[in-house]
C-alpha cells in the first residue's frame, strides 16, 4: 500500500485496475482462433504516471514490439493514460499478486512520437521513488512533465521572407534603402522592423513576429500582399542552437586553472565522481565550471546546471551567452505549457545541450547526460516540500552515479553534509581561495543593538515612531551614498509587519487556517497568511473588540524598511525585491538590470537577493535583523543563518571598491557573529559538526520525518498514538514524538510528527516500510514520509 499518499487509495478503490478489469479490446486469437499459437503478441508491464505503486500489464498490438522505455498510450480504467514500458519484474502491484491471464490484459493503443526514456533514466525514476518512499508512478510524473511534449507536434502557420527578399537593403544606407522603397513597394519603419526581424530569425507565427517587430499583424499581412514574405505550415523547434566550446573564454587565474584543469579531466575520463568547488564568493566558481560545461560539449554530451532562484537567474544566463555563444534551454516553474513542450522535446531529442534549471530539471529525459553541477548546492530550494518529497542535490548525485558522470557542487559556504563527505574522502575538493582580480573580501562589522538601538521617529507617537535603522549604520549609508556607490539593505521578511494587534484588547491577528500570524502588506492593502496564502482586507477596527484606528503594526517587513528609507533618504533612489513584488521573471531581470546600470542607489531584498548577483558598485550591505533566522529549534538554524549572511555579505565590494557589511544584531557573541566578522568559517564549522556529532544528528546519523493530518484533532491524535504503539522496536533507530507540529494547523489541518533517528549506516527506509506499510487509516487523513527533512515545521 503506498503511505506517502491516501489519493493514492482513493484513486485505485475508485479507478478501474486494468489487471482485474476484463479487457474491453477483443484479443486477436479470439477474432482469429486459428492463430492463437503464433499469436505474436508481447506481455509487456507499463509504468503509469499516476499515484500508483508498481507497472500494469498490457499486450502488445499483434505483430508490434516496443522496447523497454517507450513512452505509449494504454487504457486504463475508462480513460487513456500514457506510460513507459518497464523492465523490472521486481515492480508489481501487489507484489505477490498473481498475473492476470492474457486474455484479461487491455492492448497497448501505440507508441508516443518520443525517444524512449534511458535505461538510466528508468532506474533513477526506481531509485528516487524507493529512497524517497514515494509511489513510482508519482515520479515518473515528473519525469513526463509536459504531457503536450508527448504528442506529435502540430504543424503550425509561420511567416518567412519569401524568395528575393532575404538581400533587401533595410539599412536606409542606399538610396532604395532611403526612398525606402522595394520593387515600388514602399517600406514603412513598421514594414521595416518585420523584415529585419526575420532576416535576423526563423519563420515565426503572427502573433510572435508582430510582438518581435512591434507592429500590428495587419502590417505582416500587408507585406503578405505584396509578396515580400510567404506564408508556411513548419513544426515548431525549440531555438537551442548549440553552444560552441570553443568560443573563446576568460583568461583564468592560476587557482581557476588548477581547479579547471581538474574538472576537465573528470570530464575527459568520464565515469563517476563528485567534485565540491569551494570558493569564496567572487572568486570564479562559475567561470571555473564553465570549462567543466565546455569539456563535456566537446564530448557531445548533455549538460544540466542547477540553480536556485532559477527564474532570477538573468545575469547566469547572459554570462553563459558570453561564454558559449548561444543560449542555454532553461526550465523552471515559470514557464509556459509551449515553453515547456519545446524545452522538453528538445532535451529528449538531444538537441538541447545545456540545461539550467529549478530542481524538476533532474527528472528531464536526458539522451546522453554527461555532467550535472549544482550551484549553491547547500541551498533548501533544491530540496522539494510536498509531493515526491526529494533533495535535488541529494539525486543529482545519485542519477551521476546511476549514469557513471561527474558532478559539481558549487558553493562559497557547503553544507554541513558536503563539507563532511570530502572529509570523509567520499567527494573531491577543488578550492578557489580568493576573489578574482583586484576584489577583496569585504570588512564585517556588528553592530550591537543592544548599545545602538535604532532612534525613535521624532513627531511620531507607538508604532508609528518606531525605526529599524540604527546610528552606525545610518551613518555608513549616508557616507555610501555621498560617495556615489549603492547600498544593499537586507531583510528576509516580505511584507509591511509580521504581526499586527489591537492596542486595545491584545488580539494578534491571525489565520483561519493555520497557526501563524497575518502579515500586513500595505502596498496590496490586505493581510496574509505566508503558509497557505489565506489574504484578507487590513482591518482598521479589531475583529475581536471592535475598537476602530487602534491596530498596531509590530516589527518591520521589507515594505516598512522601504518607508524608513524613504524618510530618511528621500533623494535616493530606492526599490525594494522580494518574491511578491516582482510580477516575474522579466521584472527581475528588469529590476536587476536597473541595480547594475546603478539606476538605482538603494535596494532592500528579501533572500532572493542574496544569491549569485554581481553588482560592482555595491559597496554597503546592511543585515536589519542579522539574529532573524537563529530562533527555533530547527537543527540547522546557525548554519543556514550563517548560509545567508555569508551569502548576503558577498554581494558587496565584488569590483575595484572596497565592500563593508554592517550586521544588526542583539546577539554579536553569537558563534554565528563570530564566525562572520573573524572570516573563519572552518573553525565554526567545525563547532556546529562536533554538536552534531555529539547528538548523532545529520549528516553524523539519519532522520525521516512523518507528518501526520487531518482535520478532526482527536481522529489524529489518537492514531498518532496507535502508530507510536505499533513502531517496532528496532537497535539503532530512536522514534520521537508524536508532538504537534510547530505550524500545528496548516490549510485547516492539524499536524503531528514523529521523527525518526537512525545511525548513518542504517537506511531508514525499511524500517519505515514495515512501520506504515501496513497501517490503514481514514482517507481525510495523510500520512506524508520526509526522509532527510530539511525543514521541522
Ligand atoms: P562566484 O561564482 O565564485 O561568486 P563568479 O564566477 O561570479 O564568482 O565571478 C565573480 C566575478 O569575477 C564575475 O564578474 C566574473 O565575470 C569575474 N571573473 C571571475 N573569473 C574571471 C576571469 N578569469 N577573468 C575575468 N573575469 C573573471
Ligand atoms: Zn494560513
């Protein structure tokens, strides 16, 4: 029975089972009887994309065969599904069930016009799914991720100059340019602007070209008229033109050589290996992977790149340009159903070469992958929260060692459990000590909060005179900005305030469906949940004892900063980047672009700033709340903090310009504040793995989490205790719990979660298989399985 999911349940008691439902297809031999003997038809098993554990049986047409991996269309229940033909007998459902006879089997309607998935591909799908405890079927799901992709593309209408107009001379230069007349037709700019677009492109549909060209359609239907382009019926390509390795990249320094050199040979000798690039922010890490990519596209393999922040990525992707000459395929959430649909076929086709992408790029039907790098590799994005519950680092390396390829894991702070491997000798170091070129690594600073408290706003009354800014680092913004260089104010908070209350009675506001307060946020006028996006109108009276104009706003998201700023500094030019104040990618790049071209003096961001950008002007980070990430139990609280601020402190002084990073902190003898302002990382590290060490927790031991819901808290609460009674008692596994979960009601459910610790040498899996393999319980309630939680809420 599959326990990650009860749809899973639900699903087969309400679906037809095509292994016990009679075949609605009339077999051949009794159309024929006389040819039952030779009957060429195969038994072939068939993994479904669906919550289901395990493949289904077919036959195959008379006289068809289709290898293992074909991706097919089969019946199933009263609906067609698509599927891949498997080659494990291991994987059935019910396991011990006996096979339907032939005659009972539904047909195989035909093959998909796709490349059949790797043999590798097929044991990765395996892997992940028994690793993970989740149904095989929900991972091959994410492998065929763009059900369009699976069809036979559509011939669609496109435009393209028509014979004799690719040598027109749109330049204006010759004097048929200046009359702008061709063969007495006259060439508007409008005109112009299409026939330059498609000199410089592919046929391309109406709506895209008029889009590209800037003009309306009638425009290209005029030219249509006039015979200058032609329409046509073409089968849409996705535009990966190969990138060249041999394009030209930067000179590098000794240390990047070394540690190039290094990963070209892996590449070179192929076969499996782990490599950790540590350097330290700005030192080239990317550069320096970047002939790893090279070596591997001299060697006609693919190449997946993944990146956190995948849709923020614009200055990755214009360096990549730079250095290869054509653009990546890139995948992420973000995409449209046509975007993806390219993108998809073309990685299955092999013609996508490079791939950078969000976690979900891992499941990609790669023809040939021939190395993965994970930039940031420590970052918690990689890992995936609900559904298949995976660590994209964690499987990156898996499917490398399944397919025999190298891997990168890029970082200037590595995890705890990268960190511990190449101790351990099981991961290769290459190390990158310095900053590129004339950089240096900026000066770290804390101010303590505790002798600096931000002065209070004069003529303001309560909240109102409340500031987040302290003396210090008032001041070191004033001088920044006097000086002409720009300023990063950090704060992972989105929002106007966290929580806000009635001055009155005392009532927090807070969600219907969870335990969390309702953020303010002001430039959207409303409230919100930040766990299941509940939102609501500000109230200006309390929900709870009606007095009006007494709501009070306690403690400072980004929008509130923003405020304080422009207060402050009403000359600078300011704008504030966190996850819902960009409408989407472009907005990124948009905003992102405007910081680089120093259209803007001041930013204030949430993490997704922290990552990856290079703004050579920046000069002054300031950390508002450097202690934010440091409360709570969570295992890894001080070397995420430590994470971030590394991360965010990065950002400045990456050019010419010295870099200062100033952290708010109530805490400056913090281990973490320590750690940061004496640079030495390894000695913290080493801290942070004896406790763990100490407490056999990761990466010295395992853990799994299982997180129990349901909407009625007594019907979970008494099934959390039936399970903790049945968890078998086992040498080396410690179950804790049951205890509410800290988020105790999420989405109108109520949580409780056990963990379980195990040795680093014990696979928790088993244990969790036989634990609640066997439990039933009722279908409003879940029982989701975490193994490796990253998160504890
Ligand atoms: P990291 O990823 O380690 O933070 P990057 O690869 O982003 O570092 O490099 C930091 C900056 O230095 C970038 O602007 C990059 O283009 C530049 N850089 C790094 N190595 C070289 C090099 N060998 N030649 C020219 N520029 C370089
Ligand atoms: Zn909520």
């Amino acid at each position: 029975m599959p326990i990650t999911h009860a749809s899973a349940t639900q699903f087969s008691a309400t679906q037809a089972n095509p292994k016990k439902a009679s075949a609605s297809v009339p077999s051949a031999s009794s159309l024929f009887p006389g040819q039952g003997i030779s009957d060429p038809r195969k038994r072939l098993s068939v993994l479904l994309p669906l919550p289901l554990d395990g493949t289904f049986d077919y036959l195959t047409p008379p006289g068809d065969d289709f290898p293992a991996g074909s991706v097919v269309r089969v019946p199933f229940g009263r609906r067609e599904s698509v599927g891949v033909v498997w080659d494990n007998p291991q994987l059935k459902v019910g396991g011990d069930e006996t096979p339907l006879p032939e005659s009972r089997l539904k047909e195989i309607i035909g093959p998909c016009p796709v490349p059949p998935l790797t043999a590798v591909a097929r044991r990765f799908i395996e892997w992940v799914a028994t690793y993970c405890l989740a149904p095989e079927g929900n991972v091959l799901r994410m492998a065929l991720s763009s059900a369009k992709a699976l069809e036979e593309p559509s011939p669609h209408v496109a435009y393209e100059l028509a014979e004799g107009s690719q040598n027109l001379d749109l330049s204006g230069k010759t004097e048929a340019g200046q009359a702008g007349m061709s063969n007495g037709i006259r060439l508007t700019p409008a005109r112009r602007r299409v026939l330059q677009a498609l000199q410089n492109g592919p046929a391309r549909g109406l709506s895209d070209l008029a889009r590209e060209a800037a003009v309306s359609t009638s425009v290209i239907k005029g030219l249509v008229d006039a015979g200058l382009i032609e329409r046509r019926q073409v089968v849409p390509q996705a535009p990966f033109r190969a990138p060249d390795p041999d394009w030209p990249g930067p000179e590098l320094s000794a240390d990047q050589s070394k540690a190039a050199a290094d990963l070209r040979q892996k590449v070179v000798n192929g076969g499996y290996s782990v490599t950790l690039l540590d350097g330290v922010t700005g030192s080239g890490k990317t550069e320096v992977y970047f002939e790893a990519v090279a070596a591997a596209l001299s060697q006609q393999a693919q190449i997946l790149v993944l990146l956190p922040e995948i849709a923020l990525s614009a200055q990755w992707l214009a360096r990549f340009a730079e250095r290869f000459g054509s653009n990546p395929a890139v995948w992420h959430s973000d995409m449209t159903s046509k975007q993806r649909r390219l993108s998809w076929r073309a990685v299955a086709e092999g013609k996508a070469r490079v791939v950078v992408g969000a976690r979900s790029a891992l499941f990609l039907p790669y023809q040939n992958l021939g190395l993965i790098v994970v930039d940031e590799e420590q970052d918690s994005s990689f890992k995936q929260e609900d559904g298949v519950t995976y660590n994209a680092r964690d499987m990156a390396i898996v499917r490398a060692r399944l397919g025999g390829i190298p891997t990168i894991l890029a970082s200037a702070t590595p995890s705890l459990e990268s960190l511990t491997n190449a101790a351990a000798g099981r991961y290769d170091r290459a190390v990158l000590p310095a900053r590129y070129g004339q950089a240096q690594l900026p000066t770290i600073d804390v101010v303590d909060l505790r002798l600096f408290p931000p002065p209070r706003r004069e003529g303001q009354k309560g909240s109102a005179a409340q500031s987040w800014l302290s003396q210090p680092l008032r001041t070191a913004i004033e001088k920044t900005l006097a000086e002409g260089e720009q300023v990063l104010l950090f704060l992972n908070r989105r929002g106007y305030a966290p929580l806000t209350l009635c001055r009155t009675c005392g009532h927090r506001l807070q969600c219907p469906n969870c335990t969390a307060w309702l953020v303010e946020h002001r430039l959207a006028s409303k409230i919100q949940c930040h766990h299941c996006g509940y939102a609501a109108p500000i109230p200006n009276a309390c929900p709870e004892c009606g007095e009006a104009g007494n709501m009070a706003a306690c403690g400072p998201g980004v929008e509130r900063l923003s405020e304080e700023v422009a207060n402050l500094y009403p000359e600078a030019r300011q704008a504030v980047m966190a996850s819902d104040t960009l409408s989407g990618p472009m907005a990124a790049a948009e905003l992102i672009r405007a910081v680089q071209d120093h259209e803007i003096d001041l930013l204030i961001g949430t993490q997704i700033i922290s990552k990856g950008h290079n703004f050579p002007n920046l000069t002054l980070v300031g950390v508002i709340d450097a202690d934010l990430g440091l409360s709570g139990g969570d295992l890894r609280a001080g070397e995420r903090t430590y994470q971030l601020l590394h991360q965010v402190a990065g950002r400045a002084g990456r050019a010419e310009r010295p870099g200062r990073v100033m952290l708010q902190s109530y805490e400056p003898d913090h281990p973490v504040m320590r750690a940061m302002t004496s640079g030495d990382r390894d000695q913290f590290l080493a801290q942070e793995s004896q406790a763990r060490q100490a407490q056999a927790m990761p990466p010295f031991g395992r853990l799994a989490a299982v997180i129990l819901s349901g909407p009625d808290p007594a019907q979970i609460d008494q099934i959390a205790v039936e399970l903790a009674r049945s968890a078998p008692a086992q040498e080396g596994f410690t179950l804790l719990g049951p205890a509410p979960a800290p988020l105790a009601i999420l989405r109108g459910r109520h949580r409780r979660r056990f963990l379980l610790k195990s040795r680093r040498d014990l696979l928790p899996q088993a244990y969790l298989r036989s634990w609640l393999g066997r439990g039933k319980w009722p279908a409003q309630v879940r029982v989701q399985v975490d193994v490796d939680p990253q998160s504890f809420y």
